[in-house]
C-alpha cells in the first residue's frame, strides 16, 4: 500500500500511523500518527546527512516531532497529492497561488 493510501486510510479511520522512508531508509523517515480520540496527530521526522572522509563516515541526524490538528490532515493529504503528481510529471508546478 502506498503511503498517500495509508494517510487516506488514516484520514478516514483516525487510529494507526503511517510511515514515509526515503529509499535508504536510514536518511528520511516521517511518521504521522494519530494520539487521541479527537483524531490530532503526532508527526516525527528523523533526516540524516552521511559524508564519507578518507577515514570515517560523518554522519548528522535531525530528529524531532510536532502536533497537528485534526483538522490539517485533509490540507496535509492534499498537498502530499501535488508533490506525488509533480514527480510523475517530472515538471515545476506553482503549488501555491498568491
């Protein structure tokens, strides 16, 4: 199941949690998971950059977490839509207009 399924999934039922992993697993990863009743959520995110020097792997992570409303999470799918057509169109699309 996609990810843009799952969050839909979420949407609907408000219980669970779906995860997005980078395609290496260990340098993006953002979790959104619903923590009360009402239907708010929890979104975790970990991003790691890894450099190779000569002799060692550097590598620095940002990890952290934020609560949303309930109400954003139509917003949230929404706009998790636009950058999934971006990529298959493989062009720039203005996403917000002024």
């Amino acid at each position: 199941m996609s990810f843009i399924t799952e969050l839909e999934d979420l949407e609907i039922k408000r219980q669970g949690s779906v995860t997005l992993n980078a395609m290496s697993p260990h340098e993006f990863n953002i979790t959104i998971e619903n923590y009360n009743k009402k239907g708010d959520l929890l979104v975790n995110y970990s991003l790691t950059n890894i450099k190779y020097n000569t002799d060692i792997c550097l590598r620095n992570t940002l990890t952290g977490g934020f609560k949303i409303d309930s109400e954003f999470l139509l917003k949230l799918l929404s706009d998790f839509n636009k950058f999934s057509s971006v990529a298959n169109l493989g062009v720039d699309i203005e996403f917000y207009k002024k």
